[in-house]
C-alpha cells in the first residue's frame, strides 16, 4: 500500500512539475511569466497617454525701412506621461510685405518654410548640401526622448556669421543653421499649460497647418500710418487613420505702421492669443462669456474626431459684423469668434 501511494505522489508531482514548466498553451501560444510580462510592457507602451503641445516664438526684428517683416517660429510636440517628447514638428511663418511709398503690398500668398520645400532655396548654400525643411527635420528628430529643460540645455555655440548653431557634433551633423528659435519655441511647446490630452494606441504624429491673410492692412497716408497686418493662424494636428486625434489652436497678430515714406514705426505685440488668455480680453464682449483661448479650445474639442474633409465642411455664416462664424449650434454655443482661418490651417495640417 505504500509502495503505491509513494508511485502515485511521484506520477504526481512529476505531472505538476510538467504543468509549471510548460511554455506553451493549448493554442501554442507562449505562457511563459517573463513573456506574459513583456506583452504587457508593449500594451502600456503602445495604448498611452500624451500631451500635444503648441510654442510660438514672434519675432518682428528683420522688419526694416520699405519691407515689413514678421518671423514666427512655430513647434508643436507630443510628450508623454514622463514629459518626453515623442514627436516634434517645426515650421517657420516668415511673411514679408513691402511698404515702399507708404503702400501696403497686400493680397500675397505667404507660404511657410516647409510649405516652401526646395523652393526655399538652401540647399545650394549649405555646407551640408540640406534644404531648411531638411534641416529642421534633423532637428524635430534630434530632440525625440527629451524633456523641454533637455532642449534648452543643447549647447550652442556661434559661427563665423554670428549665428547661434548646435555645438552637438551629431546635431551639427545634419543641422547646421541657427537653431536658437526652434530650442525655444520646443521648450515652450513642451511647457504649454494648454496641452490637449489624449490616448493613442500607436506612435502618434503631429503636423502644422499655418495660414496668413493680410486684408486689415492699409496704405499710409500724410496725416496717418499705414499698418502692415501680416496675421497668422495655426493648427497643430494629430491624425490617426485619417482623423483628427488632438488639435490646438493659436493666431498671432503683430501690427507695425510705417509711414508715408514707408519708414518702419511703431510695432505692436504682447504675444499669441492663446497665451495672452485673459490678457486677451475678449470675456466681458462676448456673448458667451468666454475668454478668446476658451473658444479655441471649444474648437479643438469639436474637431476632434473629425476627417479633414469634414472640417473643410463644417458650415459657417457671416454673423452681423462680417465674420465667419459656425453655424452648427453646438459648435457655436462654445466658441462665436471667426473660424474660417482655423479651419484652413486644420484642413492643411492634415493634408501633410
């Protein structure tokens, strides 16, 4: 009797030794715990949580006697849960209008750098033979796995032409222009207290629309000065299987006047709207009670879901002061300002 019982706890524990040793289940498929814990790892990685960020650094210095200038450098960035970045997209809207003779050269097409493409025309000047667009990939790529204060630490150094450009061999490499605004507006891109959340579950991508219309400026006169009003909307998108996934808005508006002689005078910016936020002051005349940056959120919000065909299509109508306004009552109820501007650079920035 005990010679059995000592058999049969044998043929038992040797079964469940085979049982915890097992790699396979009855499907073939790996069971194994380390395996089971790395499926896991790639689910998390794969379904996370991001952050889309919007930095636009304004600059209006080259604007010089005869030509108005302005030079918005724009980055927008996914972070995730830990602040690094994911993703990078970096355009530059640098308008230009002439003011010779005290005449507003309106009614161009501004066309960004990366709208520009080759046509920039860099690559022939460049050391390392690469167009802007190029170069500005380089960099959007350089800064993945970084936090905003990691970019802000690339050291810099200045060339021969007085250009601040990537002390970084490896960055220097494939990047050779000045890259002290687009360190900065990918800092302040990854700093942004108005980030849209959302969860992804592959890699996500962002692109920039960017827009420019110039129809508030206007020619000088002897007792008055022009304005060169080069405005610019943006739209920074992320787009998963042809829909918007996350969308931020921003206009910048600098206003500069020249003279009748066409002398560059007074320039006038305190920043983006959607920085400005209160600042803005648009609360106490709207309808609605709402902050012009609370009204593009509304936007983003509503966009969100939608192809870019059916953000080309949403309606609009001219309320009583001319604007472009949605006509769809949901939309409207949470945002009443023009949207014919943020519809264009959404549409373009998902047509990239």
């Amino acid at each position: 009797m005990k010679k059995i019982l000592s058999i049969f706890l044998a043929l038992f524990l040797t079964v469940a030794l085979f049982a915890g040793c097992s790699d396979k289940t009855g499907d073939g498929k790996d069971t194994d715990t380390k395996d089971t814990g790395a499926a896991s790892d790639t689910k998390k990685e794969e379904t996370g949580e991001y952050k889309l960020g919007l930095g636009v650094l304004t600059d209006t210095d080259s604007s010089k006697d005869g030509t108005a200038q302005v030079d918005a450098t724009i980055a927008a960035v996914i972070t995730d849960d830990k602040g690094k970045i994911v993703d990078c997209y970096i355009d530059v809207a640098q308008n230009k209008m002439s003011v010779k003779d005290g005449v507003a050269e309106k009614g161009q097409t501004y066309k960004t750098k990366q709208e520009q493409g080759t046509d920039y025309g860099m690559k022939d000047a460049s050391d390392i033979g690469k167009e802007w667009n190029e170069q500005a990939a380089f960099f959007a790529g350089f800064v993945k796995g970084m936090t905003g204060d990691e970019v802000s630490a690339i050291k810099t150094e200045k060339n021969a032409g007085g250009s601040v450009v990537a002390a970084d061999e490896d960055l220097y490499a494939g990047c050779t222009i000045d890259i002290s605004d687009m360190m900065q507006a990918v800092a302040k891109a990854c700093k942004d207290d108005q980030a849209y959340s959302f969860r992804l579950e592959d890699s996500p991508k962002v692109r920039i629309g960017a827009v420019t219309e110039d129809a508030s400026s206007k020619d000088a006169a002897e007792d008055a000065d022009g304005l060169a009003a080069m405005y610019t909307s943006i739209a920074a998108v992320v787009e998963q299987d042809g829909k918007a996934v996350a969308c931020c808005i921003d206009v910048i508006e600098p206003k500069i006047s020249f003279s009748k002689d066409g002398k560059i005078g007074e320039i006038k910016f305190d920043g983006s709207k959607r920085e400005l936020k209160e600042d803005y002051g648009m609360k106490d005349a709207s309808g609605i009670g709402k902050e012009w940056y609370e009204q593009a959120s509304a936007f983003s919000d509503y966009v969100a879901g939608k192809t870019s065909k059916e953000i080309a299509g949403i309606e609009t109508k001219k309320n009583d002061s001319g604007h472009v306004v949605a006509k769809d009552a949901d939309l409207y109820a949470g945002c009443t300002v023009s949207i014919d501007q943020w519809i264009a650079a959404a549409e373009k920035a998902m047509g990239k």
